[in-house]
C-alpha cells in the first residue's frame, strides 16, 4: 500500500513542481496576483474575483475533457483530437433545442441536456467503433469529425450565433445567486466525484489499464477490449457534452468557430503534462486535472505579463516541451542512472565504510 503512494505521488511529481515553479515565479513577479476579492458581476450577485478564482474556473472545459481523455489514452493508447469539433455539435443541439420552446425553463434546460448528451456519445461512440471494431489509430479515426465536426455545429443552428438569455442559463456558465463560486468549478468536482466513484466501486480502472498495457493478455483474461474502448468513448462523450454545455452557457451562444476551439491540443497536453503515459496503460485522472490548471495558469500568466495573445501559443509551446521532456522515461532514466553513480562513487570514498 505504501509503495503504491509511492509510486502515485512519483507520477504527480512532474506536475507538482511545474506549478510550484508557476506559483513562485508570480509571487515574485507580482505579490497581488494572488490576491482575492468580492465584486457584483452583470447579473447583481456578488462573487469572487482573482487571478487564482479565473484560472480554476477558466480551465473548467479542459479539465472535464481531460479526464475523458485521460481514459481514452490509457485504453486506446491514443487520443480524440475532435473533442472541441464534437462540444461544438453538443453546444449547438443544446441551443437547438432550447430554441424549440417559447420559454427557457428548468425542463426545457434538462430536455437540452439529455438531448446533448444522447447525440455527442452517438458522435464519441462512431469514433470508438473506429478504433475498436476497425482497428484504426485513434488519431487517425477522430480526424473525420475533427475536419468536418464544427460544419455539422454549422448546419445544425445556422450562420447565426443564437442567444440564449435566461437566469438558468447564467447560473449554468456563471454563478448561481447566493453562491459566489462560479457554477463551473462545481462541475469540475462533480465530474471529478462521479469518476472516482466509478473506479472505487468497479473494476473499470483495472481493465482499463490491462487493455491499454496489453489487449491480447487482457482478452485471454475474459476482458473484452472493444467494450473497455468502447466505454471509454462513451465517458468521453459525456465529458464533451458537459464541457459543451458550460461553454454555451458561458458565453450565452453558440458559435461553431469559437466554442471550445484548439481544447483537444490542450486536452491531451493536460493528459501528458499529468504524468500518463500517451502510449496506454496506468492513469491518473488527478494528474490530468491539474495538468489543465497548470496550462490555465500558464495562460493566464502570460496575459498578465502583457504578452500579446498571438504569441502565447509560442511560449506555452517552449514551456510544455521542457515540461514533458522532463517527464520523460529517456531522461528519467538518464537521470536515475546519473544518481545512482553518484551514490556509488560516494559509498567508496565514504571513510566511515572502509575497513581499518
């Protein structure tokens, strides 16, 4: 048990020590960019504001979509890159729907729900059937609905962005009257909670992980491999359409071009940066989360020390290369065997061991 703590604090390290670096760099950069207030947003309900509430409410989209993503990669050994395609089609029948009914209410909002819902695991699952039943490489698979996905958002509202103006709909992407948390960051932690649930409660994360590891010992072992993938689609869906339906809210319109747009490079850099391994096999979904914080955090960073937003990309880009490098197996082992001379060299000249 020990040993097994061990080992999941072994794969957070790389994420732990980029945010520390991140967290010290901005409290000597700027001592306030920590600081946390109160003020009276648009709708006349007092909430908190900071750079820290922005970045953990911001990142809110990508964390949900990393944790599906997480799954997949460790099933499939790799990832969706059509998740922003297919939580623009999920923002798009949300709206759809809504805008059937004269009124925006509690059922017409729960209607739109399972109607995303439904339609973004359809679109998630043809992709597992890719993937699972075909045999086809998982980023090769997903780039269908990556190419043509945001055409179908198009087709299904229109070369309008609709509005969609209501209490309901701002309680969803902002904050709930009384509550001065943004509604988001509760949807992290349920998601989170219902996650974590599921693998406590079943074998999920075991087969999981035996099919990512290896598929043909899995099946002579009873798993069936294309049900694992398949399910892991699925989840994946769900997380999409979640993700989805906070950014439409959020923004209070759908737009196909915008919604959700370049998350899927964010989601599986998220999933790297956590510490899982991209090729399949052991996951931790943690890891993912705070992989999407550390890229959030990041942004945010560099917004604030006025970088132009073109050139963020660029920047982001060095950062996360020095930070998935230094994760590693090559270097690792590199640097454990590095280490483990040192301690031999110093164990020989140690005049405590030598024999008088």
């Amino acid at each position: 048990m020990r040993k097994k703590k061990i080992s999941g604090l072994g794969q957070l390290l790389i994420p732990l020590v980029a945010l520390l670096i991140l967290l010290v760099f901005n409290l000597i950069r700027d001592p306030g960019f920590y600081a946390i207030g109160m003020a009276v947003n648009n709708s006349g309900n007092q909430v908190l504001t900071g750079n820290i509430i922005s970045i953990i409410d911001s990142a809110s989209e990508l964390a949900i979509i990393a944790m599906g993503m997480t799954l997949v990669t460790a099933a499939c050994g790799g990832q969706d890159i059509s998740v922003g395609a297919v939580g623009t089609i999920a923002g798009s029948i949300f709206v759809k729907t809504l805008k059937a009914f004269p009124d925006i209410t509690f059922g017409t909002v729960l209607l739109g729900i399972l109607a995303c819902c439904l339609v973004t695991v359809l679109f998630t699952s043809f992709n597992g059937a890719l993937v699972s039943v075909f045999r086809i490489q998982p980023m090769i698979a997903t780039l269908i609905l990556f190419s043509c996905g945001r055409s179908i958002a198009y087709w299904i509202v229109g070369s309008a962005t609709p509005q969609i103006d209501s209490p309901i709909i701002s309680a969803i992407g902002m904050t709930i009257p009384g509550i001065p948390i943004p509604t988001p960051i509760f949807g992290v932690a349920a998601v989170g909670l219902i996650l974590t649930l599921i693998f406590r409660t079943t074998t999920l994360r075991l087969y999981t992980e035996s099919v990512g590891v290896n598929e043909g010992a899995s099946r002579l072992n009873g798993i069936n491999p294309v049900g694992i993938k398949m399910l892991s689609f699925v989840i994946l869906g769900l997380c999409v359409a979640v993700a989805g339906i906070i950014g439409t809210c959020r923004m209070g319109q759908v737009s196909h071009k915008t919604l959700l747009i370049d998350i899927e490079m964010d989601a599986i850099l998220a999933v790297a940066i956590g510490g899982n391994n991209l090729g399949g096999g052991r996951f931790r979904i943690s890891g993912s989360i705070l992989g999407a914080y550390i890229i959030q955090m990041l942004t945010t960073t560099l917004l604030a020390m006025r970088v132009d937003p073109v050139n963020i990309k660029a920047y982001k880009a060095i950062v996360i290369i020095v930070i998935v490098m230094a994760g590693s197996p090559v270097l690792k082992q590199k640097l454990t065997a590095v280490w483990n001379r040192i301690r031999s060299a110093g164990a020989h000249t140690d005049p405590s061991k030598e024999v008088g």
